[in-house]
C-alpha cells in the first residue's frame, strides 16, 4: 500500500507536466529585431548591396552577428538589457578595401508580458543613430530612421546610404 502511494506521489507531477500553452507558438510576436537595408547614396531610391559586410558587437569581448555576406538589408538585435548597442560594421571584411564603421544605437526599451509559455518581449522606442565620425574614411555617408519604435520585423527601421 505504501508503495502505491509513493508511486502516485512520483508519477502525478510527471503527468501533470508540460501542456500546450507551456510552448511558446511560432506566430507569438517576441523580441523584434532592428531591420536595417542599405541603399545608394547616389541614389536614395535604389537598394545597394554591401561587399562582405561582417556585423560584430563592438565591445571587448566582442560576437559576430553577420558574417561576410553581400546584402542589401540586415536584422541584427539590440540589448534587451541596456539602452545602447554598439555594432562594427566592416564592409568587404578580408577584402581588398575593407573598412569598418562603428555605430552606436541609443533606445529606450520596454519589457511586455505576452503569455505564460512566452514570458516577455522588449519593445524598443525613441531609437536614436550615431555614427563614429571617422572624416572621409567612412564608409557610411549617412543614415535615415525611418521608424523610431521597434516592435514588429514587417518594415525597416533604419536605411543607411553607403
């Protein structure tokens, strides 16, 4: 008799376990990331590709978020946790012109409870660019937000004109 107790005791929490709205669905929004695209500063109108652009946090420890890819826009994440992001943006890493831009991206960020099975998502706001003035040697000439509150990846937030 004992046994069955205890054997009840062991086996309830384990059919009591995960349910359905334990797992975090595919279509529940969460943290959105910044959606930038790149277009000709010769032509504000025309998506232009970066060469080789590497995308890497600028911080002592630093971490590659893209690496050497040719493309005409990107998705990279800001710091939940902070209000200032600084990214390297180097275009034709390893190439025969590389160059490296540092831009630093001030927010205000705000945590939303979404469910139980999806805990939170920061919504960023008052999205703010800085580009490390570096005289000619910039690769970026300048750069447009277009959106100053990131909360979903349906458009871009920020063109840079290279």
């Amino acid at each position: 008799m004992l046994k069955k107790i205890i054997l009840i005791i062991i086996l309830l929490p384990v059919l009591n376990g995960c349910t359905r709205d334990d797992i975090c669905s595919e279509g529940t929004a969460t943290t959105p990331l910044l959606i930038i695209t790149f277009k000709d500063s010769a032509n504000p109108l025309e998506a232009k590709e970066v060469p080789n652009l590497t995308v890497e946090t600028a911080d002592d420890n630093s971490t590659q978020v893209i690496t050497q890819t040719s493309t005409d826009s990107i998705a990279i994440p800001l710091n939940p946790g902070a209000n200032l992001t600084n990214y390297r943006f180097k275009s034709d890493d390893e190439g025969t012109n590389p160059n490296t831009d540092i831009l630093g991206f001030t927010y205000n960020h705000e945590d939303i409870y979404v469910n139980r099975a999806c805990a939170f998502k920061t919504v960023y706001s008052d999205l703010l660019v800085n580009l490390e003035d570096e005289g000619t040697a910039n690769w970026i000439v300048s750069i447009e937000i277009l959106n100053q509150t990131i909360e979903n990846e349906t458009q871009a937030h920020i063109t840079i004109l290279h």
